[in-house]
C-alpha cells in the first residue's frame, strides 16, 4: 500500500493468537456450524464479556474463548464457575495455551485447526426433550440447532479433560490436548465423542 504522497506504508502485523497461531488459515468443514464458529483474530481470547445479556451473542465470541469459559468451569458438577477454577480466567487461559503447544507437538498441524475438527465432530445432531400430552410425559426427538450443538462439544471437551485429570498425575494441560486430538480423529475413547454417540443414540430411541 502507498499513501497519497506515494510513500510506502508499513505493512499491519497479522494478529496471531497468543502471537503464535494464525486464525485465518483454518476452516470450517460442516457448513451448518459455519456461522456459530467464530474465528475472529485476536491476541488474547477475551471479550471481557461484551455478548453476555445479547440473543446469541455467543456466536461473535471467540471459539477458543469459549473453550477457556468451558475450561473455568471446574468445581461443582452442576453449578457454573464455582469451586476451584471459578472466575480463573487467566489460569484457564494458560491451561488452553498449553495445551495447543502440546497438540501441535504432537500432530504439526494448527492446533485451532485440530479444536474446530473435534467441535465439528463432538457436537451431537439429535437431542430429546419432554413433551406433556393428556397428563403424560413423553421424550420426543429434536434436532439441536448449530449453536447449542457447538456449545454441548465445547462443555463435553471440557468435562473430559476435568474428569481424565482428575486424581491422576496426568496434568490437565495433556488431558485437554488428548481429549482434543481425539475427538478431531472421531476416536470413541473420547469422552465428547462418546457423550455424542449416546446422546444420538437415546433420540433415535424416541423417535
């Protein structure tokens, strides 16, 4: 680029994440998750919490972001953001960063690359819900929409990190990238991708 005068300008720095991983080479292979996926580029995944309380404002938040709000959550089963990892967003932040050097140790590829791949393959296509009819309760099958299937893989990724590292002295950093890895590669020792599989499976059940 040359200004008016016909001075070269300097070229803008890409914006890597965490300055190491560029956003813009990676792809989305499922074209319904396109849209609900955000790979904006940024330094730090933080949005200080800009979308909270906007109708699906999750969306235009970072997918890594969202990993590392999953990742936050890391104390009581059923009660967000409490226990030991509650509100730690900077450790859980270190715990991703870590855990995308290992995996990119391990396979060569993009580690955001590899976290796309395991969204894609981790969120589950069919769900059940209750439907009362006459008095009595019945379990019908519905399709999960692109958002809630991105969010129900991020929060399983997540749940098989904590609960592989749990009382073993494997840090949570590798359990995190194995349960990355695997899920990329549709592994059914993963926890997502068993979580997934039983999930489409109870649905069609109730179909």
């Amino acid at each position: 680029r040359r200004s008016r005068r016909g001075e070269r300008m300097p070229r803008e720095p890409k914006i890597l994440l965490f300055n190491k991983w560029d956003l813009s080479e990676v792809k989305v292979k499922d074209p319904g998750l396109k849209g609900v996926i955000s790979l904006k580029p940024v330094y730090i995944p933080h949005s200080w919490g800009r979308h909270e309380h906007r109708r699906f404002g999750k969306a235009r938040v970072n997918i890594i972001e969202r990993l590392i709000n999953d990742i936050m959550h890391f104390g009581k089963k059923y009660a967000k953001n409490t226990g030991r990892m509650g509100g730690k967003k900077y450790k859980a932040t270190n715990i991703v960063k870590a855990a995308f050097e290992i995996i990119h140790l391990r396979t060569g590829k993009n580690p955001v690359q590899v976290l796309v791949d395991a969204v894609t393959n981790a969120g589950p296509n069919e769900d059940t819900t209750r439907i009362s009819y006459g008095g009595v309760v019945y379990h019908v099958s519905v399709d999960v929409s692109p958002l809630r299937r991105v969010d129900l893989a991020l929060r399983f990724i997540a749940e098989g990190a904590r609960f592989a590292a749990f009382a073993n002295p494997k840090s949570v950093e590798e359990a995190l990238a194995d349960e990355i890895m695997m899920a990329a590669n549709n592994d059914l020792n993963s926890y997502a991708i068993k979580k997934k599989v039983e999930q489409e499976r109870i649905a069609m059940a109730s179909r």
